[in-house]
C-alpha cells in the first residue's frame, strides 16, 4: 500500500510538473508574439521619429537663409519644453562629461 501511495504522488506530480510545461510553453509563445508586436512598433516609433527629424531640418534655415545641415546639428528637448538647434560636437562632449560623472559616482 505505501509502495502504491508513493507511485501515485510520484505520477501526480509528473502529471502536474507536464501540465505546467504545457502553460509555460503557453506562456513563452504568447511572450513571444508581445515581443514582436513590441519591436515592430519600436521599428515604427524610430521611423516616424527618423522623418519627423528630417522634415524639421528641412524647414530649419540659418541667419543667412542656409539650410540647416543636419550630419552638424541635433535637436535637444530641454526637460521644460525647450527645444535647441545644438552642434553635434558639443552634445559628445556633454555626453562623455555625463558618462564621466555617472562612472565616478
């Protein structure tokens, strides 16, 4: 009887250990699916961002009516609602100083 008792439990947990295979399985594919839907839409942010970035630096002009050359300049969105026409050079040395501080921190 105890012989029998324990291959019960031993195929009970069998049973539920496959179950739970089953919903993790489950579980992997449907993540999977909301990972794709995820990076398509982050494809179609960076797009929408990438032409949005092209159309402003078309209609950007310099004091002498140039266009504004957009492989020299970066838009920068200050956290109170500024937006600044910034050389690309200053923003890399920004970023190196930032990078710098955080490391030390």
């Amino acid at each position: 009887v105890a012989a029998q008792n324990c291959r019960k439990r031993k195929l009970n947990a069998i049973l539920n250990l496959e179950e739970d295979v089953c919903n993790l399985q489950t579980q992997k594919e449907s993540l999977k699916k909301e990972h794709s839907r995820c990076s398509k839409s982050i494809s179609q942010i960076k797009q929408k961002l990438n032409n949005l970035y092209c159309d402003i630096f078309s209609r950007l002009r310099d004091d002498e009516g140039r266009p504004v050359n957009p492989h020299h300049y970066v838009i920068h969105c200050s956290s109170n609602g500024s937006v600044f026409i910034i050389p690309k050079h200053l923003v890399k040395s920004e970023q190196k100083q930032g990078n710098t501080k955080e490391q030390k921190q």
